[in-house]
C-alpha cells in the first residue's frame, strides 16, 4: 500500500528561534502587534510503501531520526494518510 506522511519539525521550545525572533518583531511595524511568540519551522511531505499503517509509521519514524531532523535543536510530529 501507499501511504502519505506530513511530517512538522519545529525548533526544540527551550532553544532560540531567530527567524520567530525576527518575524515576532515585524510584527509591530506592520500593525499586528497582538501576534507575538512565532516559531518558525519545516514541514515535510513524503510518499511510503508499506504492508500497512504501522510500518509506515515505522518508517516515517526512522526516517525524521535519521536524516531529517536534527534531534539535538528540533522536535517533530507526523501524521499518517492512507
């Protein structure tokens, strides 16, 4: 079977977030300064075949550990779409 993932990563919460930092800031001169705390992060799409929805969970898992995302400054979420 194929399945779709969209997988979010996003900058660990207790590290700083310059482009957040930058766009939060903006924010004010564009006259939405009640928009603050942005973070700013990637969202992936990517195409599994698998025999069913666990092993394209489990592939989509060793994937974001292994090559997308750096574990030590982001976390990520995914979602599974049959």
């Amino acid at each position: 079977m194929k399945f779709k993932a969209i997988i979010s990563i996003m900058p660990l919460k207790q590290l700083l977030d310059p482009q957040g930092k930058a766009v939060t800031a903006s924010m004010k001169n564009i006259g939405l300064a009640e928009i603050t705390n942005v973070r700013i992060g990637k969202n992936i799409t990517l195409e599994i075949e698998a025999e069913g929805e666990k092993e394209a969970k489990e592939k989509v898992d060793l994937a974001c550990k292994k090559l997308l995302v750096n574990q030590i400054m982001e976390d990520y979420t995914f979602e599974i779409i049959s």
